[in-house]
C-alpha cells in the first residue's frame, strides 16, 4: 500500500499496519478531512439568502457606514453602494467569477473589520490582502456556517466595478 510516497508493507504477524503508520495515515485523513469541511464551509455551501433581485439601474447611493448597512440592509437592496476594503478570502468559482470575504472598515495601526460577501466577476484577478475599492449593488444579508460551526450573517453585495489599489500580500 502506497500512501503520498511512502509505501507501508502489512506486518506479518498481524496482517495490519505497524502502530507509528496507521498514526501518521489517519493523521492524514484527519487533516485532508478538515481541510475538505474548510472548503466547504468556506465555500459558503449552506448559504442562505436574504435579497430581491434590482431591477434597471441601480441608484447611487456612496459609501454606507457598516452597521447602518447591516441594520437596514432592507433600505439598500436594489442600490449600489462604494467601499475601499481588504480582501480576507478569495474563492475562485472559475471562469474569473469570485466570491469574497472584504473587511470594509480599517481601524488603527493597519487592521481591518466588518466583513461583507462580495460576487465579483473579473478580471483583474484578486487575491487575498489586496486592497480594492469597488461600487456594488446590494443584495441582503447572506448567512453561512463557519468551520466552528457557528452560523454567520453578513452583507451581501454584487459587484459593479472593482479596482485593485495596492497588495500586503507577503
């Protein structure tokens, strides 16, 4: 048996695994399986969602402060919103379409809060830590399940124009 390169031969005497491989194989499996559940919570696979579809074009509405956002996010459906944020996830659905997770206050010393969810069609191309500023129209709130298991409740937001401003990206 053949496991990520190494090959592990049965004992002669048990007909199983010696105790050190059958520790490191399911120290594998449990970590393939927990990056497997962060995908797919991450992958936002149990959304629920909160929105009415806009019609025509959207009205201007400019920055909103995040919490009167969040609040009276029934106010803003249909209109499209600006932030300047920082990317905190990205997930590629492919064909350059983008789900992501931006922080859109930033506080002191460089730090950044108050996440919404974001659908972006690009390109450019993003990727985490990037800064961007993009005007977007408002769709509710969206719920998700965390890899804790907590359930989460954010803004979300469909994406009009996005422009990469600058990377902290290591």
């Amino acid at each position: 048996m053949e496991v990520f390169g190494v090959r592990s031969f049965p004992s002669p005497v048990t007909g199983t695994l010696p105790q050190k491989r059958r520790h490191a194989l399911g120290i594998i499996a449990a970590a393939a399986l927990a990056v497997l559940a962060l995908v797919a919570a991450l992958g936002c696979s149990e959304l629920a969602e909160q929105a009415v579809e806009p019609t025509g074009t959207p009205e201007f509405i400019g920055v909103v402060p995040y919490e009167e956002l969040f609040r009276n996010v029934e106010k803003y459906v249909g209109k499209e919103v600006a932030y300047r944020g920082r990317i905190a996830q990205v997930i590629d659905k492919g064909r350059d379409r983008y789900q992501l997770r931006v922080y859109v206050t930033q506080k002191d010393y460089g730090l950044w809060d108050d996440d919404v969810f974001l659908e972006y069609q690009g390109p450019p191309r993003v990727l985490e830590n990037d800064i961007i500023e993009f005007k977007a129209v408002v769709k509710g709130l969206i719920s998700y399940r965390t890899v804790l298991g907590d359930q989460r409740t954010i803004p979300h937001l469909k994406a009009t124009s996005l422009a990469v401003k600058s990377s902290q990206n290591p």
